[in-house]
C-alpha cells in the first residue's frame, strides 16, 4: 500500500473499511448477521495466590475455576521471598500459601487478615493437632517450635497478637502437613539407622549432608545434638542464644572435620545426592525418598526414636482484600 493510503478515486482505505465496519455494525444490530459467540462483559472472579510451588499446579486451578468460577493466578516465589513479599508488598496478593513457622513474622506485620473460623464450612473437623495440640485420643503433642495451634489463634479482628486460648479468629486454614526425618541408602549403609546422632556419625564422613534453609535445618541440626547427648533443649524452636551458637560450633566442627559431602537447598539437590551415592545419609523430605525408590535406587525414609521433625502449610488471605474479593477468598479457602 502507498503511503498516503488513497484509491485512486480520492477515498481512502480508512474510510473504507470504517464504512463497512458502520455497516457491519448495523446488520449484525438489526438481526440480520447471527452466529457471533456471545460475549459476557462482566469481570471474572480471579484471585493472586502467593506461595512455593509446593502446592500450585494446572489441575489445581482447572478445577477450582470449573467448580467456583474463581481464576487462580500462581505468584510462585521462594519460602523466604515469601515472607519478604508479605511485609512489603501485601497489595500484590489475595491468598497467601505458606508455612506455620512464617507467621510468628508475619502476623506482626498487620498484613494478615483475622479469618473468621464461624465462615469456614469445616472448621470443627480440623484435626486436634492444628486446632489443641493433641491427637484425636486427647494425647498432647507439638509443645516445641511453631506448632500449628500455638500460632493459629489471633486475640481479635484486628490484633497482631497471637492467642493463648481459641478465639474466633485463625490465621491459617492446613493444607498440606508431614513430618521429616532422615533419608538412607540401606543398600550402601548395611546396618540398621535408629537415631539422629548417625548424621555426624564418623562412619558416614564425607558421605551426610544436610538442608540449607535456615529455619528448618537449625531444627534437624537441634535434633542431631541432643540426640548426641550434648544438650537438652526446652524448645527447639525458640532456642536461647547460647543455645544456638553450641548448635552451630558443633555442626561447624563437623562441616571442618568433613563430615557432610554438601548442603542441599531444594528438592532436586537432594534426589541428586542420594540417587549418586555421594551421600548416604542426610535430611529429607518424603517426596524425594519417593522420587530415588522411583529411579530403583534403594532409599528409606527412616524412622527414628526421637521422633520426626514436623512442619504444615496452610491458607489466608491479604488483609489488603476486602468486598466481593474477600467473599472469593473464603469461597476459595472453602
């Protein structure tokens, strides 16, 4: 086409094609043109879901848009982004996935919203291990770290405090919870594991690692030194200062020494690890014991007699959100 886009008659192609749009326009109004989809103008339901990839995925939100109409919008960063997003940034998401252990700083924070419990439908068949700390036979458990039901509680609608007793306002809704213990390869090890000490067993020098991520490895490191005989602590998630430093001279001592072949960060890292033989033993999460079984590797998520190391994940919401959009975000927590 020329550059001043005229017919040769003096008409240009604009006024052309604007003259059949008008005309289009006209017929289709008057019923003469039919077959056009039909289009619905009004905005779709669509809710910012903060969190790691953990519990994020295409099936998820196909059916949650089939069954609620709700269009979920994956905002997938790392456990620590998550937390830095929140403090900083809490218009930038509606429903936040994250872990229990977070909120002790995140609830100060003023940008988590109180959940009213009466509006989640099953909230009284939560398990007691969230909700009281003991199980369905009333045994009490979960008195170390951020247990679920020590941070699950808020002191008021607006409060940044959390609650020593049930209130009717609760931060997270759970999700997805385990425990975690130890990984083995029983083919290359031999000989029965029944205790966190193994790990700086100096059988297995050069041949442990353990997770980098800082709040969930201070905890395995805690349960390897009193396991050890070291120390007793009170509480392993709320560990004094001297506390902390012994823990850490006595995994540096063993990080110089040469025990551990490498300190993992993600998932991955660790099937990689176990899967070549560089390790033998080291902290896991059940999902990659499951995924090196898979690969026909020989590899045990071991049970051990001081028990497991648990965390849970779990659902709220911005307190940026109000309105109709609050209404989706108790429909989709539903």
């Amino acid at each position: 086409m020329s550059k001043s886009s005229k017919s040769n008659n003096g008409v240009s192609r604009r006024a052309v094609l604007k003259g059949a749009a008008g005309a289009v326009g006209l017929a289709a109004g008057s019923g003469a043109i039919t077959g056009f989809p039909y289009v619905h103008s009004a905005d779709p339901k669509v809710l910012r879901y903060l969190g790691t990839a953990v519990n994020a995925g295409d099936e998820i939100s196909k059916k949650c848009l089939a069954d609620t109409g709700i269009k979920i919008e994956y905002i997938t960063v790392t456990t620590d982004d998550v937390t830095k997003r929140v403090i900083t940034q809490p218009n930038s998401f509606d429903v936040l996935d994250t872990e229990y252990f977070s909120l002790k700083k995140l609830v100060p924070s003023g940008n988590i919203f109180a959940l009213d419990s009466k509006k989640i439908k099953e909230f009284d068949n939560i398990t007691p291990v969230f909700t009281k700390g003991q199980l369905p036979n009333g045994k009490k458990i979960g008195d170390q770290g951020s247990a679920p039901w020590k941070v699950l509680y808020l002191e008021g609608a607006n409060s940044k405090k959390f609650s020593t007793t049930p209130t009717e306002f609760v931060t997270l809704i759970p999700t997805v919870y385990n425990a975690d213990t130890l990984g083995i390869r029983p083919d290359l090890i031999k000989r029965p594991i029944s205790s966190w000490s193994e790990l700086l067993n100096p059988e297995f020098k050069g041949k442990a690692s353990i997770l980098n991520i800082p709040s969930i490895g201070i905890m395995d490191a805690a349960m390897v030194v009193e396991a050890t005989g070291q120390h007793k602590y009170v509480d392993k998630g709320n560990m004094t200062k001297a506390e902390i430093d012994l823990t850490m001279k006595i995994m540096t001592e063993a990080k110089k020494a040469g025990q551990f072949r490498a300190f993992w960060k993600d998932f991955n890292e660790s099937v990689n690890l176990m899967a070549s033989g560089e390790t033998v033993i080291q902290s896991m999460w059940s999902p990659a014991v499951t995924k090196v079984r898979s690969m026909g590797i020989a590899c045990t998520f071991q049970p051990l007699k001081e028990g497991y190391r648990s965390w849970a994940s779990g659902f709220c919401v911005s307190k940026a959100v109000s309105g109709p959009k609050l209404d989706w975000a108790y429909e989709f927590v539903n």
